[in-house]
C-alpha cells in the first residue's frame, strides 16, 4: 500500500488557520524528547503515536517507548522496514508502513490525554545543491516544514489523520483505534489542567545547553582552525617574500610560539648522525632561560634517538615521570658520558616537552620544539600538535626551497666564472702563445734564409728566440701547475723549516731569472726568534717567489718591496709582501686570486705573465693549511699580500729540526 498524500497538507486543509513553521532537526529532536519526558512523568494513560521516517530512526528510541508502553496501551509506532520492522502487537502497535509513501518524508509525535494534548507534525523539506540538484544534506542541517502546537483541537485532528493511516495499514485494529478515538478524541479543556509541565520545559532547557555548548565548541574549532590557517599562511607568505632561511625561520618560531603560548619555541637544524645541534632560533614567551647559541644533546637524547626510529613528533607531558629520562635510562645510553650532572632539561626549566622533526621525504632537516616550564604540566590539544606538524613540514619545504636556490645561485656562479675563464683562457692563449711564437718564427727564418748574416745580429735573434721560448715554458708550466693544485694530485712532504731559509732561497731565485730590468729596493724582515712552520719546502719557496716577483712586476724600480713575518695567536705564522706600486681597486681584492684575471685586460696590459700566478698561490696556501688575502687603499696606494702558515706544534722541534742560529733581517 502506498499512500501519497502528506499528514501535513492534509492537517493545513482541514484547519486552515495553521501556519506552518520551520525547524532542524535538532529542534524536532529537542521537542520530540520532551513531549516524550512529559509522558513518561506523568501517571494517567494517553494516546501517543509517533512516526520515524526510518527503523533505524525509530532504533535509537525503542527503549522510550518500551518506557512509554507501560503507561499506556494505546501507543503507535510508525517506521519504514530497513531489517526487522514489522506489523506488530506486543507492547505497542508497531506499522510498518510502504518506503514509498510520503510518511517516509515526515515526523510526527501526537500525545493526547484527559490533562493536556501537544502534537508535532513536519515533512522533511530537500536541500538544494548546485545548480537545483538536490542532495543528502548533513544530519545537524536537515531542515523540516510543520507545526508544533499544545493546542487540542490541532492534536486531535492530526491525532485523527494518522489513526486512519494506521488503520489503512493494519485493519485488524480497527476495535482498538475506534476506542483510542472515543476516549481521547473528544473536546476537552485548552492547555495544561492540574499536570506540571516541568519535565517539558527542564528536557528543552538541556537540550538548549546542550546546543550552546556544541556551538561554543564549534566556535573553538572554527577559532583554532582559523588560528592555525592564520599561522601556516603568514609562514608561507614568507616562503614567498624571501628565500632566506634564517627570515623564514625566525618568523615560524616566533609566530607558533605566540600562538601556542609557549614558555619557549626552539628550532635548530641538524642531521641524522649530530651529536649536537646549536640552537639558531628561539622564541620566550614567559621569564624563561634563554638557549640561544647554546650546543644542545642530541646523541645523549632519548627523545631524538626516538624521533630518528619514527620520524614523528614525540610529546612528553611530564619529563619527571618519563621513563625515558631516568638518571638510570641515560646511563645506559651514554655509560661513558654520564655524570651526576642535572639533565639538560632541568637546566633548561622544562616540564613539558614537544619535539617535531621537520622533514623533506624522509630526510632530516632540523627540529622544532615546545617548552613548558614551571611546576606545572602542560597539555596540547590535538588541534594544536597537528598544528606544529603543519608548521614543521612548511618549514621543512622552506628549507629545501632556500637549499635549491642557494645551490642553483652557486652554480650559476660556477658558471659564469667558467665563461669568464673560457674567455680569458683564449684571449691569454691567443696572446700569450701567438707572439712568441711568431717572433720565434722570424728569428728562425731569418737564421735560415740569410747565411751571411752578420755574427752580432745572429746572436741577437737566438737570444730573442731563446727569450721567448721561455716565456712559453713558463706559461705551460703554470698551466700544470694550476692544473695539479686543483685536482688534488700534489703530495705535499711537510717538514719544520725556517721562514727566513725560505724567503733567502725565493729571493735568489727571483734575481737569478729576473729579465724585466732593476727591481725595486726589496727588505726581508724576519725575526730571529720566529717559530718554525710546518711546510712543503719547495711548494713555500714557489709560494713568496711568486708573490715577490708578482710585487716588483708593479712595483718601479724606485718603490720598495717589503717581506715581513710575526706570528699570532692562532698558532700561525703571517708573512706579508707590502709594495708601494700600482695598488688595487678594493673592489677587486678577491679576484685578483682568480684564474687568467688581468687587472688590464688580456690584450691591453702594460706588464707580462697569464694571471694564473695568483692562482696559484691561492692554491698552495690552502694545500698548506693557511689562508691568503690581499689589501689595498686603491690606486697607486700599493698592495699589501698576506698568507698565514701553521706553526711547528712541538717547541722542541726548534731544536731538533738541525737549523743554527736564524739570520738577522737584512735588506736586498
């Protein structure tokens, strides 16, 4: 049987003074609940016929009314079968009426007694969704057009239409329906005679609680999701606005700390196998030490040693309590290293303690951490954790972001220096390598061609040859040279050596081959008491011979060349070669070390050599342990070239080394 015709159309016929009203669903459970409370307190028998919709509907009150049917025997339970809802008579009517028909679009509870008569009447109104499709909404916001009333004429008279209904479904109760019409059904007083409606109103009132309550909680939600969107959307803006990492991490630390009202918000950088991490970042919320720049544990951690297994955030309430970090766990973990010492979190005033590891597919880039101090525990909520494990993979996607770009601009520098070395590689080589050969050439064909030559011009023309044959040697030579400093191939054999031996034998080495005319006024000054260095002997005397000549090469023959060298505190040895030639602009004092710079150009220098000279010495100080640097008030202020050899560790040495007394500086 199908039955197409709403209770409620028929209910807004037949009293066409009603005006319908709408309610959700949680309103109809509210009312339905205490109209039930209403009957269940009261002790004289009433009609009440109530109807779900669906059997699991009706499933979740079954228990009420089972309640209900012992007050009164004239109670009616419709539903839809979804299972094992039947036709029924055992301590109430049960009508399991056709899915199809409207009542399966409605609900209804009817309470009629000889004290008071109350009905509830809706059908179910669809939700539209786009474009008019209509769609299944959500159980909260289901919505219902109907009347809600204590009026008894209205309860009688919907009371009436469902009885019918009943009796269409099940005509074997026809006496008892008839019956349940001549008792309840007849005109009584309005309203509430001699019955307190408390149980009503008390049942509405906790369902209104209940309500403000689940709002309040939803606000919270809506407030902390908002929060935390807030949040991740500032970090990302700052992803966006710079690729600076320690920008982008200085603003995550600070704003998860103020969100999360932390006492403190720590983040460090670190790697699977650190044994320690310094703390770069760090935000105080309260009266808290500060661990900015201090070594934090990581080997001796627990808590780390765990987050490396799971590579998950690890959250200890309360670090007292914490097996983990037992005095009797750490020694376990660190036998050799354990002290009596206080643990690094007591030091540090923690109480409660979160760790996040930020990742980048399952690699380890660093750790974010929450402190709470004081006497007191500290919990996170749920929403909160998840939160910091937002935070942490944003910032883990900083991160590698800043890392890539940091890389792509070195490697956009390597190659720009690349086409620069190209381009001074063939501009030198063209140079450098083309005229001496074509003087070669001449000379030779002159030699060749013209027999009675006399003996003066001849040897004039070997000597030009001879010359520039040399030239090529020695650029060749500075090609290998570089060559092998570059690529790792030297074998470096240091020994304890003198650095006056050094300069002694690199200044005889300089006027041996020196070709370019007078040099400049040259002065050694090393002190006697001068310690030894630790050095390659050949590769130190390469080294000052290079500077020095580099020096004179700009330096007139009227300026002065100065070799000097003290030792400092960082159990070094500096040596420096001032000149008061041609200068350097201050900003080219880095790359005059660079391969082939010409401060000239390669075709319009004033002065020979391939500018790899510098190069090379670069090279030989790092091979040694030192540093290289220049300085320079600009041009024609002079130049000032630096380089720093280690000192001999053992005093003894000094003695041992075989060296007699250290000459005095002396002037050349």
């Amino acid at each position: 049987m199908r039955l197409s015709v709403s209770v409620l159309e028929d209910l807004l016929q037949a009293l066409p003074h009603l005006r319908s009203q709408i309610y959700f669903k949680a309103s109809l459970t509210a009312l339905s609940h205490a109209m039930e409370d209403q009957v269940l307190a009261g002790a004289d028998s009433q009609l009440v016929i109530a109807s779900f919709q669906r059997e699991r509907f009706y499933q979740q009150e079954a228990h009420r009314y089972l309640r209900i049917s012992e007050r009164s025997d004239q109670v009616y339970v419709l539903a839809a079968p979804e299972t094992s809802f039947t036709h029924c008579s055992d301590h109430y009517e049960t009508i399991a009426f056709d899915p199809t028909d409207s009542l399966s679009r409605e609900w209804h509870l009817i309470v009629v007694g000889d004290q008071y008569a109350t009905c509830l009447v809706c059908q179910e109104r669809e939700s539209a969704g786009e474009e008019g499709e209509s769609m299944p909404p959500m159980d909260q916001v289901r919505r219902f057009e109907g009347v809600w009333t204590f009026d008894r004429q209205v309860s009688c008279q919907a009371a009436d239409l469902l009885l019918d209904r009943i009796l269409a479904y099940r005509p074997e109760l026809a006496t008892k329906i008839q019956d349940a019409k001549a008792r309840f059904l007849v005109e009584k007083p309005q309203g509430f005679q001699n019955v307190d409606p408390g149980p009503f109103a008390d049942r509405l009132v906790t369902y209104l609680q209940v309500g403000q309550y689940k709002l309040l909680k939803a606000y919270r939600s809506i407030a902390a999701q908002e929060r935390k969107e807030r949040l991740v959307n500032s970090i990302t803006a700052a992803i966006r606005r710079s690729l600076n990492p320690n920008e982008i991490l200085t603003i995550a630390v600070r704003e998860l700390g103020q969100a999360l009202q932390a006492c403190r918000c720590i983040l460090y950088r670190c790697k699977e196998a650190d044994a320690a991490a310094t703390i770069q970042f760090e935000f105080l919320g309260s009266s808290v030490p500060s661990l900015l720049g201090q070594a934090w544990s990581l080997q001796d951690n627990p808590l780390f040693q765990d987050i490396l297994q799971t590579q998950e955030r690890l959250y200890v309430e309360d670090v007292q309590t914490d097996p983990r970090l037992s005095p009797n766990q750490l020694k376990l973990l660190a036998p050799k290293k354990f002290t009596p010492a206080a643990p690094l979190w007591m030091t540090a005033g923690i109480r409660s303690w979160l760790m996040v590891p930020v990742l980048y597919q399952g690699r380890l880039l660093g750790v974010v951490e929450l402190h709470h101090c004081g006497n007191e525990t500290h919990h996170w909520a749920e929403d909160e954790l998840d939160l910091v494990d937002a935070i942490a993979t944003q910032v883990g996607v900083a991160l590698i972001q800043a890392e890539s770009y940091a890389n792509l601009e070195d490697l956009n520098q390597q190659l720009e220096a690349l086409d620069r070395t190209r381009s001074n590689l063939v501009a030198i080589t063209g140079h450098e390598l083309r005229t001496p050969l074509s003087t070669i050439q001449v000379c030779l064909e002159c030699l060749a061609s013209e027999p009675d030559m006399p003996v003066e011009l001849r040897q004039v023309m070997l000597n030009t040859a001879l010359t520039d044959a040399e030239r090529m040697r020695k650029l060749v030579q500075d090609f290998l040279t570089l060559s092998r400093l570059e690529s790792g191939r030297v074998k470096w054999h240091l020994e304890s050596l003198p650095v006056q031996e050094c300069v002694d034998l690199a200044l005889s080495s300089i006027r041996a081959n020196q070709s370019r005319g007078a040099l400049p006024h040259i002065t050694a000054q090393v002190p006697s008491e001068l310690p030894l260095v630790k050095a390659d002997g050949e590769w130190l005397v390469e080294l000052l011979s290079k500077l020095v000549d580099n020096a004179c090469k700009f330096t007139e023959a009227e300026g002065q060349v100065t070799i000097q060298a003290t030792s400092n505190a960082d159990q070094m040895v500096e040596v420096t070669i001032t000149d008061t030639g041609r200068g350097i602009e201050p900003n080219r004092l880095e790359t005059v070390f660079d391969r082939f710079y010409q401060e000239e150009g390669a075709l319009r220098r004033t002065t020979g050599g391939t500018g790899l000279g510098l190069a090379i010495c670069r090279q030989i100080v790092n091979g040694l342990g030192g540093e290289i640097w220049a300085e320079s008030a600009g041009r024609d202020q002079g130049s000032q070239f630096h380089f720093t050899i280690p000192i001999v560790g053992d005093n003894q040495e000094l003695q041992t080394a075989g060296w007699g007394e250290l000459p005095q500086p002396k002037e050349l």
